[in-house]
C-alpha cells in the first residue's frame, strides 16, 4: 500500500490529534461528561484516534471511499446508541480542526477534503447495508436464525442441537459452517451493530459458535493428505478471528496440514512459525482498515525473513472497500469468502 507525507503524519501523531479533537470537541457541549459520563474523554479520544487512523490509511491508499465505509459504520453504530446527527457532526468538526492545528495547510487541506467528501457519501447513503442477509424461506438460514435465538436466551445446549441434530440427518458439515454458523455471527454483528443486543450477547453466541465448530470438525472424516502445509490466523490487531477459524477448520477437513494461531499474531513470530512448519501458505484476516498498515507490515517481515517461499492470501472486512488492496500490501491473493479462500489456496500453494 502506497504511503503519504499526509497519511503518515496523521498516523505517527494519531494520538496527539485525537487529544486535540477532544478539547475542540468540549467547546460544542456545555454538558459533555454528564451526558457521556465520567469516561468521556477517554471514550472519546479511543473513538477520535481510530477514525484517524482510518483517515489515514485512506489517504495512504489514495481512496477516500476506504474512510467512507468506515465512516458510515461508525455513525450507524453512533446513531443505534442514542448519539444524534449532531454529535457526529460536531467530532467530525472536531477532527478538521485539531488537523488544521496540527498540520501544515496543504496537509491539512487534503485531510479534510477526505473527511468531507466521505461524509458526503454517508449522508446520501441508505441502510440496505444494515438490512439482515438471512432469509428465513431458506432452511438453512432459518437454522441459523433459530441457532441465534437459542444460544442469545441462554440455552446453549440446546441451541447447538439444532446444529448437530441438522448435521445427524443430512447437513453437510461445510454447510454448517458457510451456510449456517458464519451467516449466524454476520447476523449477530449486524444485531450488535444497531444495539439490538448486548455486548454479553454477542460474546455468548461467538463463543458458542466457536465451541460448535470444533464439536463438528471433531466429528468429520477427512480426506487424505494433500501435502500442503497452511498456517492461518488473524493479523495483529485483529481479535475477530471465528471465519479465519472457520477456513483454518474446513482447510483441515479438506486435507490440508493446517496450523491455527489464533488472532492477533505479532508479525515477528510468523517467520520462524513459517520455517518451523515448511508452510506452503500464509492465511491472514483483517478485520479493520485501520490493520492494513499491519498487514502490510507483517507481509514485509514475511518476505525478508521467512526462508519459506510462502504464498500469502490475505480477507476479511478490513479490504471491503477495497479489494484490489491486495497488490499494494504485498500479497498473493485475497478472498472475499471461505469458499474462495479455500479455492484459491489450493491454487496459490501449487504454484510453489
């Protein structure tokens, strides 16, 4: 991914901004901590330094749409909790002025022409995005929804019956995954997202899903060795890691020698890990734009250190946006679902 004077200025001193932003920000509320309690500055500046985080990495990118996307998840999110369209003004007004404070014009002025221009496209934007993918007419997505509204009531057990119970009389064990358990945790981070349900909530189903997914791999016959090695995890940062699991699972059952790691991997273990394990390929998912400099980074430390020609393909929502971003981080590939992941890992490993 290409860089900035701009972008890494911004990145550098994401913090020192934000610190700015919010002091412009308490001059637009005369009540600001007893609306927002006694943690305001500090929610506050965690919300400011990860949207200019954002901001830069789109401007990095040389894509404003990158910054929009993000944008428009963060007023939904702001708007299902009770904040209003003023609010998010106000921040937004808050972040052009500490950047006017902070960089020179010409920096300034291309920083804020991003926050504009995003801004614009939210506010001509709709929310078919936030509309839920399950289609009840569907059976399996019908499990899915029954699956949530189980596990969300807290009878997990019998919540995972379901699943176990439609596998014992004919559901393929990948359909349980890409049709039934991962539309579940999108519907579940859709619910999230609008405050239809509680953090806690959430946290159950994922961790049921988590637990439901091995019971099932546990219980599929795989097919023989294909004589590839993949090692898989989420990038560091990255804490969302059920659908690289997913994969990293189906990989397996598919006969791939495959080593999970878990999320949030620091990019200086991944050489040796590669070279401890002879990898053939490298999954990495991203949850945020804001990970796309560590992504970027750790897919550097790859190629210099690892002894491994190791292919790297690289998903998750965090290249939504964009998904020609790829290229400029420095990978093989990108998929946009588990289904293509697996595909196109096949694909990459034989090119070895």
């Amino acid at each position: 991914m290409s860089s900035s004077p701009v972008a890494s200025h911004i990145e550098t001193h994401a913090h020192e901004i934000a610190g700015q932003a919010w002091v412009e920000l308490q001059s637009s509320y005369d009540d600001i901590e007893e609306r927002f309690g006694p943690e305001a500055e500090a929610l506050w500046i965690e919300h400011l330094q990860q949207r200019l985080i954002e901001l830069a990495v789109a401007l990095g990118a040389g894509d404003s749409d990158l910054f929009a996307a993000r944008l428009a998840w963060s007023r939904s999110a702001m708007q299902a909790r009770g904040l209003t369209a003023t609010d998010i003004d106000n921040s937004l007004n808050a972040l052009r002025s500490a950047l006017s404070s902070k960089l020179n014009e010409t920096e300034a002025s291309v920083a804020c022409k991003c926050i504009d221009q995003a801004n614009e496209v939210n506010l001509a934007a709709s929310d078919a995005g936030l509309q839920s993918q399950l289609d009840p007419g569907l059976s399996n997505h019908r499990l899915a929804l029954q699956y949530i509204q189980a596990v969300v009531a807290g009878n997990v057990l019998p919540g995972m019956e379901l699943v176990l119970d439609a596998v014992e009389h004919g559901l393929s064990i990948k359909d349980a995954y890409l049709q039934v358990l991962l539309p579940a945790q999108t519907e579940v981070g859709r619910l999230w997202h609008l405050n239809s349900i509680s953090v806690s909530e959430e946290h159950l189903v994922s961790y049921t899903t988590q637990r439901l997914m091995a019971t099932l791999a546990s219980r599929a016959e795989r097919k023989p060795d294909n004589g590839y090695t993949a090692i898989a995890g989420s990038v560091v940062g990255n804490v969302h890691d059920i659908g690289i699991r997913a994969i990293a699972y189906l990989m397996e059952i598919e006969g791939w020698r495959t080593i999970y790691l878990g999320s949030d991997i620091p990019q200086s273990e991944l050489p040796n890990t590669l070279d401890s394990y002879e990898a053939d390929i490298l999954l990495l998912s991203v949850a945020l734009t804001s990970q796309l400099p560590d992504t970027q980074r750790t897919i550097e430390s790859v190629r210099e250190k690892s002894t491994q020609n190791v292919k790297v393909l690289i998903g998750g929502n965090g290249l939504s946006g964009n998904s020609e971003l790829w290229r400029e981080l420095g990978a093989d590939g990108y998929a946009a679902g588990a289904d293509q992941a697996m595909s196109l890992a096949l694909e990459l490993a034989a090119q070895r």
